[in-house]
C-alpha cells in the first residue's frame, strides 16, 4: 500500500501588479514562485520588477506571463540541483 504523500503547505496565487516597460499588469503566482522568484532575481543582482521584464520580453507570445514565469523558476530550480 501507498503512503500518503506529505505536501508542501498550499496556498492560493496571489495577484501582483508589476510595471513592463512603462505599462503596469497584474500577475497571479503561488506565495512559493514569488519567493523563489525574489531570491533568484536577488542572486542575480537584479529586482524582481527587472527579472520579471526580463522574462516577458525573452517568452513567446502565445505563453502567458505567469506561466512563463513558473516554469523560469522550475528550470533556475532544477539548474541549481545539477
């Protein structure tokens, strides 16, 4: 029999505004992405605000800005474990 999986604690995304070149959006990411997000922008000598611009501009279009930043964390994240 399978052991019941421990998750990490959960929450719900919570909605930011940021400012892209000049022109302010709203971004919903999980507590845990924002955190990540703000330390790695950190370890790169960058504000969130710049790592987020730097992300949007670098990401296709058809991919959505929370989207593409969830999965910048997960690669930095993986990255750092190899």
């Amino acid at each position: 029999m399978n052991e019941p999986l421990s998750l990490p604690p959960l929450t719900a995304p919570v909605k930011r505004s940021v400012t892209i070149g000049g022109h302010r959006t709203s971004v919903s990411l999980e507590d845990a992405f924002w955190r990540e997000l703000r330390d790695i922008a950190r370890a790169q000598g960058r504000t969130a605000a710049m790592l987020i611009a730097a992300i949007d501009a670098a990401r296709p279009p058809e991919v959505g800005l929370a989207t593409a930043l969830r999965l910048y964390v997960l690669a930095q994240i993986r990255g750092n474990r190899a």
